[in-house]
C-alpha cells in the first residue's frame, strides 16, 4: 500500500512503503501543508491564513541548516503580529515565481545573503498582508482600520468591543487591493524577531521524517548511478555495456552529456555496482598532465613582482615605502583546494515527458535549478518546475545546477519514467567546485622609528569569478578575490596602513572552483590576521595592541577585537600551558572576531581549550540560532585548517572519502562562547563571517605555544593533528 | 526473499544478501531515515541498532543482519513517545541540516543504554559520527541533558 501526498497544486510523492506490512508515513515538509494551504486564502504572496487561524509564510530562500528558513518567517511574522504558535512555512516554486513576475525575488541562497538581501521586501509583506486583515475587518464592523489594532493574530477594535481573528477575515483580506506603503517596526519594538527562537524545521530531523532530496520516491522510479570523467574537461569515449548486460535491475546505460555514463537501476545500490563494473574508456584530454605539486610552482611564480597584476586595493605607494625601510619582514602564505562535502551526497530527481518537465532536489538557487531543467529538457520554461526539498548541507555547492542537468538528461532518456540521480561519496568528493587555491607573498616595512610604514600583499591564483561568471571580471580584475581585504564595500579591511597595496596575479589550474562557505575570506583572513601577528611580534608588541593602533577609523572592527579580548582575559596572562591567539575580520557586511586558547603537545598535538567569538551583524534576527551559525563556523573552518586539502595527481582528485578527507570530531571541538553584539543600522550575514576567524586565531596561538609559524594548510602536512 | 527483523516486525526483502543493510534499509524496506553519507564506515550517518549495538549500516551486510534485531530511528520511539535522546534534540535545537542527526541520535541513544551518565571523555570516545553544519555543542549539551532526563 502507497500513500500518495500532494505537493502544491500538481506532483506527488510516495509516502509509504508496502513490505511486509510496515506502515511508514514520510512527511513532506512543506508540500503537506502547501497542499492544504491551496485551499486557503492568499493574503498575499508571502502570507496565507488558513480559516484555523494557521499562517503559511512562503519562503524564497533555501535551509541548509543555517536557520534562514526559520528567521525569515520571523521577520515576516513580526510585521504581520501573527500568532508565532500557529506559524508553518512553504516553498514557493522557481516555476511559479516565474509565472508571477518573480514576486518572491531572488531564490539564491550563498553568500550569507538570505536574510540581509530580502529583509526589506519580506517585512513588507508581512506588514502589507497584516494590513489587508485589519482592512477586512474593519469592513466588516463599519470601523475606521485606524481604530482597530492587530496583536497575536486577532484582530480587535475598542471602541465597539469586537474582536475577530485572521483566519476570519483571510478570503475577505486576499480581495482587497494591497496598500501602496507601509511603515515597518523599530528593531527595537521587535517581539518575534531579534528573539532566539527555536526553529521551525527541528521535529522531523530527529525523528528521520525530514526529507531530503536523496529520500525523494515517486511511483514507478528508477535509480541512476554516474560517473563522469575523473580528469577535469575529460570526454566520456566509450563502454561496453555488454559486461554488465547481467546485472540484476539494471534498466539502462546512458550517456550523460560528453562526459559522464550512467547506470540506471531498479535500485541505487544495483545501479551503483554495476556502474562500478562497468568497462568505460575517457578522452582524458590535456589535464591528465596536472599535479598539484607543479600547479604549486606556477602560483609561486605569480609572486614575483615583475609579473602581471591587477590592483585591489592601494594607498599611498608601498614600493616606494618598502624600498626606504630598514626593517623589512616577508612571508608566503598559501591556500589549497577543498571540497564542501556536504553530508548529503549531491542528487536530484527528474521526471520528464515530451510535455514537461519537473525535478525535486535540494538547491541552494531554486532559479539557477529552473534554468538548468529548461536547458537540458529543451522545455518551454512554463512547462518545467523545480520543487525544493530540505538540503543535506550547501555550503556553496549547491548553488551549482550541473547534478540538475545530469538528472534532466538521463531522465530525457527515459521519457515518463522518474528517475532519482544519486552521486556516490566518491563522485561527490571527485567532481566537486572546489575551494580556490591561493599563495600570498606579504612584505611588511617599518620606518625608522619602528612603526609600520607599508604593508604589500600579492595574492596568486585562481578566480572563482573567472569561471563561474566570467562577466564579472573587467580587465583581468575580479573583485571577490580581495573579500575583506577592499577599501569598500560588505568586506572591508579593518586597519589604516600608511601605504597599502594589494594585488593579484590571476593563475586558474584546471580544478572547477566554486563559493566554499566563507570562499575568499578564508585565505585573506589567514594570510592577514597571520602576518599581522607575524608583525607585531617583529615590532615588539602584543598583537592585539598592534592590531587597535591601526583601527582607529575602524570602530566597528575595533568593538568586536576588543569583545573577544576582554572576555577572553587578554591582557591577563593563559593559564599554564595554556597559549592565546586573535585574530579579526570582516565578511558578508558583518564584523567578527575571535580569541583561541589550545595546548600544544610535544609531539605537535593540538587541544583547543576554548574559543571566544564576537560578531556584530548589524540586526540579530535570531540570536541563538546566529550562536549556533558562529560555533559551526569553527567546525568547518577547523576541519580545513586541519585536515582539508584536495589535490592532483596525474589530472584525478587523490581523496575520494572521509578516509582521506576527514573531518572534525566531537571530541576536538570546544565550547565555542559567543558574542553577538548586533549594533544596529545595517544588515550583516552570520552563515559565513566567522569561518575565517578559526584557523588564524588557531595559527597564531600555535606560534604563541611553540615559536613556529605554519603558513600553509592543512596542518596535517606538516604533520600536527588534533590531540 | 530474505527475512529481516526491524524495528520490532518481522519483513521480506527481495535483495541480495551482500547488499549492504542501509541499501536494503533505504531501498527496499523505505526508511529513509537512516542515511547515505560516505559508504565507508567513516561518517557514521547511517548508525542503526544491531542487537543494540550502534552499528554502520553501510559496512554490514544483509546477510550479517539476518536473525538480528534491528532498530532505526524510525523504531526509536516507542509507542508514540520520543525516546528521550529525541526529546533532548529538541528541547536544545541540535540539528541544523540535521543530514547526520538521525545516525547522531542512534549512537547517542546506544551509548546511554550502555552508560546513563556519560563524562565528556565518555562521550568524545563514543561519539564519532561526522556533522559538516558543526552541532557538536549542542550535542554535548544535549547528551548531558538527556542522561539526566
């Protein structure tokens, strides 16, 4: 026996199982209740209020486990003064936001962006639907709506006594014509939102009814296991399907686009080792010749000065500085590839006909998804849609649509059949966008009075820009490779050199790169915050003392250095055997902050006894979810201090798991103590920021401890582990 | 036809018997809820129950599993009531993807059986699944609170 469950107004998915009588209810996050919701009046485009007085807040961005799904109904339900109790959430669709003139904005959800891109807009809606409801009532009563007030989701007017709720008035609001303006609360009188909430989507996580794109079943589907080229811009030759003519399940082998073969299956796991039997030939093409060691002299190269670059940031003249200073310090830094490896494997699911085209699948850009389904269906737009389901992870990799085409096009292959794209660990691991890799030569001058006169940093190495959307890039000059090193703009750099000159000799290796959670701010922070410390020490003076004489015109940057100081006991001296190191930085229009305290073991075993973090994002729309983004922030960006490093070998990736790719433990992990000092006035991320805290706050209390400064990653190369 | 005993029922599977337990558990039983993170026995996603030791069901066979008791964390509640290490994942908000969670949970649930008041060395030793979102602390709080529960 199967339960078919209705997604929107069209779709289904199976819900149940019919072995050996298990009865196995699957819940649909949000498909359940839109399904319901179709019947429930729209008050507006983000708001719903079904006749039981539940609310439906739509959300456009995706949840990733980053808390955005739960804060933006915050910010809605805020404005709407509904009654948080009776709040669920849905996913509109990138089909049904384009047949609506993209009422719901932007879908993409990187860059910390959720919330401090849509804030505006999604408040206004909350205030303009909660508007519409007064509205309606107050038609109803004969009332001024100046009269009457909404709190909780009931609706009251105090002159008369009468009183009504939202789910009353809903069919009334949803025909009114939306007021052109209204005014949105002071942060300060917030009551829903700037609360720490707990959030909305947690019951099913732990119970394993959530449903991820990996756990998506439809009637009559099929399993399709891949393989593409394990050379970068490889082509798929041939196969000799014959040899795997006997497997059991198998349906199908497919071409995939130029590159890739693909195995479809009764099941996953059939599909899966028959794929893994199955003889291929590849074109491996010119990046066979690639290894990671000579791609690591090419970067090296670009430090020289003589070579072409481009200008990020200058103040001053640096050369000339640098040139008259009787106190030079030089450093080189570097940065390697790394893979997201979000829990989930990458997958998606597509069904296709002649007519139409539809796929379900987690994605971090529900749009992107959608144009990737109309490119490979061939499919008018209208006639292709994208349900979004729960995200085993992003952290930037999903904000790629290539596992949606591939999906599209094996599905095209099998025209009214479903079929679910699973990668293995292994494709996951190997066809990723990975990391950018990076070297940073830093030159430091002080004058003669020991003052630090100029500070030069050239950065080589690859564009992310340069690949993904190369339009970006204007006269060899992509932006996002000085992230918090700029004059301007989200992610400034925090101190006042008197010369300054920052630059970048573009050097793209054939490894897809792509957004990594944090992307640039990563390198830029260890390559700074490191070599501001390697500074202060050959001036003489305490790091932190150093860093706040050059942040005078930096206050924001300035308040969150000095948080995690004080909290931290910086001026005091570590416990026994206990050794200190800060760094500070900006990101994502946020400022962050941290102190870490480890012990280092003879045998170069690291404990991280405690971690301090402060970030002043501006607006805290969920402090406690904001404390839970900053102490994971730690986890991913300790990982790729400490073990994260994917490299070449005659044009194949070397780590294909966890086994080679590992990644924090518990045990490794302190208790993170976290500041969140929202100063008002502007609106930061929180996913990312604090990433690029970790490993230089890390590095640096490791020089503390031992008098070495490791300047490349991970630390496993030079063979320092966790305790 | 192979007979697998799970969460308490007693059910056929038309599968192989060196398909891995998770494949038959995801596949052909449809308890999803235990999950595919790395194959391997490295990530600890796909932890089940095996006669009450926390297993990776990635790295077992069907055939291993044959005439043993085995509990996903479908079959973690009982009788309608949240097992305690569910109740606390709530009651402190752990999960954030919550990919990992469902394996989290069940090694959790195993180690309380085995030791109801873990210490912090207890725990770091038991509890080695991985989680990229980075909910280790609210695991711990969460572990501490439960073995109070």
């Amino acid at each position: 026996m199967t339960t078919e469950i209705h997604i929107g107004r069209r779709g289904f998915l199976i819900g149940g199982a019919a072995i050996g009588g298990l009865s196995l209810g699957l819940h649909i996050p949000y498909g359940a209740e839109a399904a319901e919701a179709a019947a429930a009046p729209e008050v507006n485009a983000w708001v719903l209020v079904k006749p039981d007085d539940t609310v439906v807040i739509r959300i456009a961005r995706s949840e990733m486990g980053q808390g955005t799904l739960t804060g933006l109904a915050q910010l809605v339900a805020e404005e709407l003064d509904c009654d948080w109790s009776r709040v669920t959430t849905e996913y509109p669709t990138p089909g049904q936001s384009a047949a609506r003139g993209r009422v719901w904005g932007d879908f993409s959800t990187g860059g910390s962006r959720g919330i401090r891109d849509s804030h505006d807009y999604v408040r206004k809606g909350g205030a303009i639907a909660r508007q519409m409801l007064i509205q309606a009532a107050a038609n109803e009563w004969k009332a001024p709506a100046s009269e009457c007030r909404a709190e909780n989701g009931v609706i009251t007017h105090a002159a008369s006594g009468r009183s009504t709720s939202y789910g009353k008035v809903a069919e009334a609001a949803a025909k009114l014509t939306p007021p052109a303006n209204v005014a949105l609360k002071d942060p300060r009188d917030w009551k829903i939102a700037g609360k720490g909430l707990k959030r909305l989507d947690t019951a099913d996580k732990t119970t394993g009814k959530m449903l991820y794109g990996v756990d998506v079943r439809l009637p009559g589907m099929l399993n399709a296991a891949i393989k593409a080229c394990p050379v970068f811009g490889g082509k798929l030759a041939s196969y000799d399907e014959s040899k795997i003519a006997n497997f059991k399940g198998v349906k199908k082998v497919v071409r995939v686009g130029d590159n890739a073969v693909a195995v479809i299956a009764d099941t996953w796991w059939r599909a899966k080792i028959a794929l893994d039997a199955l003889p291929i030939v590849w074109n491996e093409g010119p990046n066979a010749q690639s290894n990671s060691p000579d791609t690591a002299k090419w970067l090296a190269d670009g430090l020289h000065n003589s070579e072409p670059a481009v200008t990020g940031n200058r103040n001053g003249d640096a050369y000339a500085a640098i040139a008259r200073s009787p106190k030079i310090i030089e450093a080189v830094y570097g940065y390697p590839h790394q893979n997201h490896a979000a829990m989930e494997p990458l997958n998606a699911t597509a069904l296709y006909t002649p007519e139409k085209c539809e796929v379900w699948t987690g994605t971090q850009n529900g749009e992107a998804a959608l144009e990737a389904v109309v490119a490979a269906s061939g499919l008018p737009r209208e006639n292709c849609d994208v349900r979004k389901v729960m995200l085993g992870g992003g952290f930037g990799r999903r904000g790629f649509a290539d596992y949606v085409t591939q999906a599209v096009l094996i599905a095209k292959q099998l025209p009214g059949t479903p079929v679910k794209l699973l990668w293995s660990r292994e494709e996951d691991m190997t066809q990723g966008k990975y990391h950018p890799v990076t070297q940073c030569k830093l030159t430091g001058a002080f004058d003669a009075d020991n003052k630090l006169a100029a500070l030069h940093m050239r950065i080589s190495g690859q564009s992310i820009f340069s690949t993904v959307r190369p339009q970006m890039v204007k006269n060899g000059l992509d932006p996002a490779v000085f992230q918090g090193l700029a004059a301007t703009g989200d992610a400034r750099i925090g101190y006042d050199f008197p010369n300054l000159l920052v630059e970048h000799s573009m050097r793209n290796p054939p490894v897809p790169p792509g957004w990594w959670r944090g992307v640039n701010i990563n390198q830029n922070a260890i390559y700074l915050e490191c070599f501001m410390d390697e500074l202060a020490h050959a001036s003489g003076e305490d790091p932190v003392a150093f860093r706040r004489k050059l942040m005078a015109n930096h206050p924001k940057h300035l308040a969150v250095l000095n948080a995690v100081a004080e909290r931290a006991g910086w001026d005091k001296p570590a416990p026994e055997g206990l050794h200190r190191g800060a760094a500070v930085f900006m990101g994502y229009g946020s400022y962050v902050a941290a102190v870490a305290e480890i012990s280092v073991a003879p045998d170069d075993k690291i404990k991280i006894r405690r971690i301090v973090a402060a970030t002043d994002p501006g607006y805290a729309v969920n402090p406690a979810q904001i404390e839970r983004q900053i102490a994971g922030s730690f986890v991913y960006g300790l990982s790729a201090l400490f073990h994260g490093e994917i490299t070449l070998k005659n044009g194949r990736v070397e780590q294909e798991n966890f086994d080679s790719y590992d990644s924090m433990r518990l045990k490794d992990m302190p208790k993170v103590e976290c500041i969140v000092m929202p100063s008002g006035g502007f609106w930061g991320g929180v996913g990312e920021p604090t990433i690029c805290v970790a490993a230089p706050a890390v590095l640096n209390a490791y020089f503390a401890a031992t008098g070495k400064r490791i300047r490349a990653l991970p630390l496993r190369d030079a063979n320092i582990s966790f305790a | 036809m192979t007979v697998l005993f799970v969460n308490g029922k007693t059910i056929e599977a038309d599968v192989e018997p060196d398909t891995p337990l998770l494949w038959a558990l995801r596949e052909n039983l449809g308890l999803t809820g235990t999950k595919y993170g790395c194959g391997v026995g490295q990530c600890g996603a796909c932890t089940v129950h095996i006669d009450g030791q926390p297993t990776r069901s990635c790295s077992v066979t069907v055939a291993d599993a044959v005439g043993k008791k085995i509990r996903t964390i479908e079959g973690l509640a009982e009788n309608g009531v949240l097992h305690r290490v569910q109740q606390a994942w709530i009651d402190f908000d752990v999960p954030q993807c919550g990919y990992c969670q469902s394996g989290m949970i069940m090694a959790v649930a195993a180690l309380l059986k085995e030791t109801p008041q873990p210490t912090d060395k207890e725990i770091d030793a038991a509890i080695t699944n991985i989680c990229r979102c980075g909910t280790f602390q609210q695991v711990r709080e969460a572990i501490h609170a439960a073995s109070k529960a």
